[in-house]
C-alpha cells in the first residue's frame, strides 16, 4: 500500500480527477489522506465528495472550509463569512444539482473528518497547525483547522538557518507535518524575504504545505510521503474558466 497525502481541493473536481489519474493512485489498494478543505471554491464539491467516498482507504482531514459546510448541511446554518469565502457555490450546488446527496454527504463524510492523523512514521497530516507545546489531543479543535501560527514559526526557523546560520528547528515530536489551509501562492515575503511565492509544495523546516491555491487559480497537488513525488493539476482558472472561485 502506498500512502498518498493531497492538498485543499475547494470542489476543484476537475484537477482532482487529473492528479488521480497523473498519480495511478490505486482506489482499493493505496491510501489517501485528505487534509482539509473539501469543500467551498468551485462547484463541484457534491462529486469530489462521491469521489472520495469510492477510495477504500481514505483518511480526511476535517478544515475549516469543511466544518462551515457540515454546519450548513446538518443545521441549516449558513454563515455569513462562509457564503463570502466560497461557500455560496457548495451551497448553491447541492441545492440546485444535488439535493438527493446533502444527508449522505452530511452523514457518509463530513460527519467522520478527523481533525488530525497521526501515521506509523509519527508523521502528522492536520488541515492548519497545532500548539506544539501541549499534546496535539489537548489541543482546540478550531485551532486545528484554522492556525497559522506553525507554518509562519517553520518560516521564521527556515529564515534564521539560512540567512543567520542557525541550527534548524523542528517540531521534533513528530518526524514530519503535512498542512493545508495557507496558500503557498501568497506573497509573505513582507514578514520574512526570503520566501518566495510557490506554485509547488513548499517544505521548511519539517512542514510541508500542500496547499497551492487549486480553489483560487492555482494547482491541486497530491504527493507521495515516502518518496516525496508529487503530481499536479493544471491551474483551476484553466479548468474553470467561467466560475470565479474563492
């Protein structure tokens, strides 16, 4: 069994399909592990969505993208922010296209994300960061989904090493960290000036982000953990051509 990691979808079901097939990613042999953000982008979530529930081994990761819709699916409720962040076009799509699918998808999916996964090379997949000084199953489950504060530390370590000579840092209770949730096509460079934008996955120190903007205009990534190959999509405003996304 190989053992595959993919970064924030946002209903890009198009390069979704694409990596799948670029990867040879096998549905009932290999392992897929999700890390977050199914949902909100581009208006395909409902068949990402029945995509992945065929994959025998699928670990999702459960985002902050994903938390706002499951509350929209199970409670009726449709926050504000969310409906501005994307999420009038997953909202718009069951209603209209798929209707028959939200109690499945509310039940089958959304309802069994895992807010983290810890594999058997203690490498951890999780949809934004962690408080590294508690244990991870201490931590909020928000902050799960929606920090930031780890992959800017792993910048600011990455910084000192290379421009100051400092020993690299780790977060060394784990071998490796696989996030999503901050787009590694965002200029950051205004807090460290060494980064440089990416449209490929970006590892410092021992994160490494996979999220390359495939609900913006970027690429979808999916990558293999143990030999690190990875395979994209084309960009999304390619694919999608007349929808806006997030």
């Amino acid at each position: 069994m190989k053992t595959y990691v993919i970064g924030d979808i946002h209903g890009n079901y198009k390069g979704f399909m694409q990596i799948i097939k670029k990867s040879g990613f096998n549905y009932e042999k290999d392992r897929l592990i999700s890390l977050g953000d199914i949902a909100d982008g581009y208006s395909q979530v409902p068949e990402v969505v029945e995509e992945l529930l065929k994959i025998k081994n699928l670990i999702p990761i459960k985002g902050n993208h994903d938390d706002w819709c499951y509350q929209w699916l199970k409670y009726g409720i449709a926050n504000p922010l969310w409906l501005m962040q994307g999420g009038k076009a997953t909202k718009d799509s069951y209603n209209i296209n798929y209707p028959d699918l939200k109690l499945k998808h509310e039940k089958e999916f959304f309802s069994k994300q895992h807010y983290y996964f810890i594999d058997e090379e203690n490498r951890l997949y999780v949809h934004g960061g962690l408080d590294w000084k508690i244990p991870i199953e201490s931590n909020n489950k928000s902050n799960l989904m929606w920090d930031r504060h780890l992959y800017e530390t792993a910048l600011f370590w990455q910084f000192q090493h290379d421009i100051h000579d400092v020993p690299l840092q780790k977060v060394i209770q784990f071998k490796e960290i696989f996030i999503g949730h901050t787009t590694t096509n965002y200029n950051l460079s205004y807090k460290y000036n060494n980064y440089i934008p990416s449209d490929k996955p970006v590892h410092i120190s021992n994160v490494w982000n996979l999220d390359q903007g495939a609900g913006y205009e970027g690429k979808l990534t999916i990558m293999d953990v143990n030999t690190k190959e990875y395979w994209q999509s084309d960009l999304a405003r390619d694919l999608y051509s007349n929808e806006k996304g997030r």
